[in-house]
C-alpha cells in the first residue's frame, strides 16, 4: 500500500492532478493545431519544470557535455519516481521512456503518454523485447536537423527501484544491450544520487531536496569488436554498470552530507 503523508495527500498530489490534466487539455489542443510532434514533446518539458518547483525539488547536473547529439539508449540507476522528471530536466532531447502496459489504461493520463510517444512494456519478455527493439531502430532512423529534438530511449537497467540507502544498484538485465548492439546506438550512462530523500519506493511522500546528475562519457558497441555479439553485449552491460557505479560513488563522495 502506497504510504501519504498529511501534506501529499492534501496539497502536492492533487497539484500533480490538476498539472497532469492542464498538460493533457494543452497537448490534444496542440493536435487541433496540428503541432509537430516535437513541438508536441515540449509539452513534457514544461510540465516537468512546473512538476519540480510544486514539490520543490531540484536538479543539479554535471557532465553534460558528454550528452551527444545523436540517437542513443540512456540508462540511470533508479532510486525514485522523480527519476524520470529529473532526466526530464537533465536532457532536452526526446526522451522516450518504457512504461508498463497497464499506464496507458489510465484515463487522461494514459492517452497523453502514447501521444509523446513512451513505450508500452509487457509481462511478456520477448513482446517486450520486440517493442524495445522496434523502438530502437525508429530513433536510429531518426533524421536530424539543426531544429529537431534528438531522440533518447530511457531505461532503468536494473528494472524496478532500489530501497538501498547507500545506493547499491540491482542485477541490470541485459536486453537492452543486446539491442544496442544490434542497433548499433550508444549508450549514455547517467549517475543519479539524492532521489531516495525526496521519495522513496512505496510512498507517494515528496520531500524538498537535490537530485544530483551526472552525465557519463558514452560506450560506443563499435568499440567491442572482435567478439561474439552475446560477448559484445555483456561487456557493455558491465562495462555501463561499472561506469554508472563510479558515478554514484563520487556524488556520494561530495554531496553525501548536504
């Protein structure tokens, strides 16, 4: 059972009711008008910076310069629910994140994320990984101008939250890799530190805090040639995890008592 506090359930949940329906009414307008879709996906933007000052929360980032400007899988150890605001807030391409199946069943919110374009994930892991793997190829695909958004699939490696206080992240599963290197899309590691302070797993409690970022140099599959493609893929797979590992250490290492 999902755990509220006094000031949840009467002031900040409500307030992300009411931006979830002004954001929703926003978008379809934006389809009258026939908006491009980019035009479209800055309806998330906005709403995750009107999202983060209601519940007071901030983000900090480092090592943007490693966001390339090219297609990509991002992938971030996951602490929170403000995990994907906060990515939100980090990356101001296209963000497409996975969101289980039953979410689009949701009345209002639902349609509004299949209109960004997030991706529908089933108990099924091979539907789920054809629906990965389709996604993937549409933003290699992708044809960029110096006016479009970049366009980033999102994903939480691990494949649920962690309630470890010292940050200790979970197995990550390697699906995704296999798609990268069967893409070819490189992947973006992103290190978050401070999510578990604002809301933990299990509550809808937000606590005013920082959510730290730090934006990782990109593993390129190109880079492990030479070996099978299941070999390719788990080096990868260590090689992000060890790399986003390192991450968390040093954002403990400096902000571990603010």
């Amino acid at each position: 059972m999902l755990k509220f506090s006094l000031k949840s359930a009467l002031y900040q949940v409500p307030g992300i009711i009411f931006l979830i329906f002004i954001y929703r009414f926003k978008i379809e307008y934006d389809l009258i008008r026939r908006r491009s879709h980019d035009f479209v996906f800055g309806r998330a933007h906005a709403f995750t910076k009107h999202l983060l000052k209601l519940l007071n929360v901030k983000i900090e980032v480092s090592g943007q310069e490693h966001l390339i400007n090219k297609p990509a899988i991002i992938c971030q150890n996951h602490t929170s629910i403000m995990d994907i605001p906060a990515i939100l807030n980090t990356v101001k391409g296209k963000s497409l994140f996975c969101a289980k199946f039953e979410l689009f069943r949701i009345w209002v919110f639902g349609k509004g994320i299949e209109i960004l374009g997030m991706i529908k994930v089933y108990k099924d892991d091979r539907k789920t990984w054809k629906v990965l793997s389709d996604a993937a190829k549409k933003i290699k695909e992708t044809e960029l101008d110096n006016k479009a958004l970049t366009s980033y699939l999102v994903i939480f490696p691990e494949g649920t939250r962690t309630k470890d206080k010292d940050y200790k992240m979970g197995e990550f599963k390697r699906g995704m890799f296999s798609i990268a290197v069967k893409h070819d899309l490189p992947i973006i590691p992103i290190a978050s530190y401070g999510g578990l302070d604002i809301t933990p797993k299990g509550a809808w409690i937000f606590s005013k805090g920082t959510i730290y970022e730090k934006v990782l140099e990109p593993l390129y599959p190109a880079d492990y040639d030479g070996v099978s493609i299941k070999e390719k893929s788990i080096k990868l797979q260590n090689d992000t995890k060890k790399r986003i590992n390192d991450g968390i250490n040093e954002l403990i290492k400096i902000h571990g008592n603010s």
